[in-house]
C-alpha cells in the first residue's frame, strides 16, 4: 500500500495531465456530433471484432440447430414459390419478387432484450452496403431497423426498442396504426392508432403496412393477443404476440429500398 501511495506522490503531475485529457477528450466527444459519431463508430469496430469471435465460438456449438432453422426456411421459399406458380392469386411476396429490394444477409454477433432500448450488432457493414435506416428481418419476420455502421458492422434498432415507431396493419383489412414497444415483455408488443370501425378480433395477423420507405409491406409482426379502446375510445390500442422468438436470433436479412431516396425526397418537398 505504502509503495502505491509513493507512486502517487512521485507522479501526482503526470497522473493529473492524464485526468484533465480524460475528462476535456470526454466533453469533445459529448458536445460535437462529428466527435461523437467518429467515437461511436470506432466503438463499434472495436467491440465487434471481440462479440465476433466469442459469438463465432457459440454459433459453432448451435450449428445443428441453425442447419434445421436454415433447410425449414430454405423449404418455406421454395413452398412459396411453388405455390406462386400455381395460383392466380394478385399477391406477391416482396421478398422474393420485387426488384425494388436489394437483400444482404447477415449474422447476429450481440443481442440485448432485457432493456428499455435494445440494440442488435451484426457482422455487415459499409464494406457490404449496408447504411442506416434499413429494414431488417429473419425468416420474414420484422427484426429491426439499421442505425450506425462502420466498414465491417452495424447496430440495429430492435423493435424491442422504446424509441421505435413502424407503421404496422391488420393483415386482413387496410386498418394501420404504430407499432411500439412498452419496455415490458419480449415477446408482447404494441400497436397503437386502429380505429374503433377496424373489424378486430383475437388471432388476426399484423404486417407491416409498406407506408414508410423502409419496410416493404408484408413482413410478419405477430398475432393479435388482446385490445381494448383507448382513453379518447376512438382507437384501440392493441398487445400483439410477436411471431420471432426476439430472445434467439441468429441470422437476418437487411433489406433495402433502392427507390429509398427518391421517395423521400418527394416526400420532404410536400
């Protein structure tokens, strides 16, 4: 303890200069938004490369279970699109037939659903065309939404996040409202703005609505779990089971809209 103390002592300048750099490298950061940002990114690179490699280390010992989840889903596609030529039917699965979309496919390295605003990390970045705002999904079922990046990774805003908001729909009628999330259960979550004349029951299905330049319209949600009228008992808040397991992910889908820019730009001139 002595010879701690007589460090100290001995190097009480250096120790002090190192202090004062800590703290003034802290308010540059917190007060410019371009120091931030460089910050957050330089984070991100550095801390993904280690949830890489210990992440890599658990996906191994789960490879059996991932090879079933992937032939399940490799044969949902091909059910799709077999069933796609044999019907008449006016619908089209965006996924699959839209050239509007450009896909990327990516892994899960970090996954948090036990806070308020959780935020996924995946193994893409710039490097792959990946940016920020993007859709993001697993197995046709609404994940996220892209947030920062840096050459090799990316952050991704969970819709287990209380700041998100994304346009969602009763599949079976043209009713939409907001889909958020109250901070409670990962498996529940909120749409909000239905209308009272929204013929609702529980068990009906909820998609995104495609009223945004994000996702495309389609994309699973979940279920309607139980409603009731708000406070103005105009519009029904609704709880919905959500249809991914939000505490198991492994792989997702980034998706984006190449006409993205354009839409919002039309938009911004209104």
């Amino acid at each position: 303890m002595q010879q701690i103390v007589n460090f100290i002592l001995r190097n009480k300048s250096f120790l002090f200069f190192l202090l004062l750099l800590f703290i003034s490298v802290l308010f540059t950061i917190q007060s410019h938004s371009y120091h931030k940002s460089k910050f957050i990114n330089s984070a991100n690179f550095l801390t993904g490369g280690l949830y890489n490699v210990s992440h890599s280390i658990s996906s191994y010992l789960n490879l059996r279970e991932e090879n079933k989840k992937l032939n399940e889903e490799n044969a949902r596609l091909k059910a799709i699109i077999n069933s796609k030529k044999q019907t008449t039917s006016s619908y089209t699965d965006s996924l699959l037939y839209n050239s509007n979309y450009r896909f990327t496919p990516a892994r899960i390295i970090k996954n948090s659903y036990s806070k308020q605003q959780n935020v996924l990390l995946i193994n893409k970045g710039q490097n792959d065309s990946i940016k920020e705002d993007l859709a993001v999904i697993a197995n046709n079922k609404i994940i996220g939404i892209t947030d920062n990046y840096n050459s090799k990774y990316t952050t991704v805003i969970s819709i287990l996040n209380t700041t998100n908001r994304i346009s969602a729909q009763l599949q079976k009628t043209n009713h939409f409202g907001t889909l958020k999330w109250d901070g409670k259960s990962p498996q529940i979550i909120q749409l909000t703005d239905i209308q009272k004349s929204a013929p609702l029951k529980v068990g009906d299905t909820v998609i995104t609505s495609g009223r945004s330049a994000i996702f495309p319209k389609g994309i699973l949600i979940g279920t309607v779990k139980d409603f009731h009228l708000d406070i103005t008992e105009n519009y029904y808040d609704v709880n919905i089971n959500l249809f991914n397991d939000m505490t198991n992910l492994e792989h997702v889908i980034v998706i984006e809209n190449k006409d993205k820019s354009l839409i919002e730009a039309l938009l911004n001139n209104e």
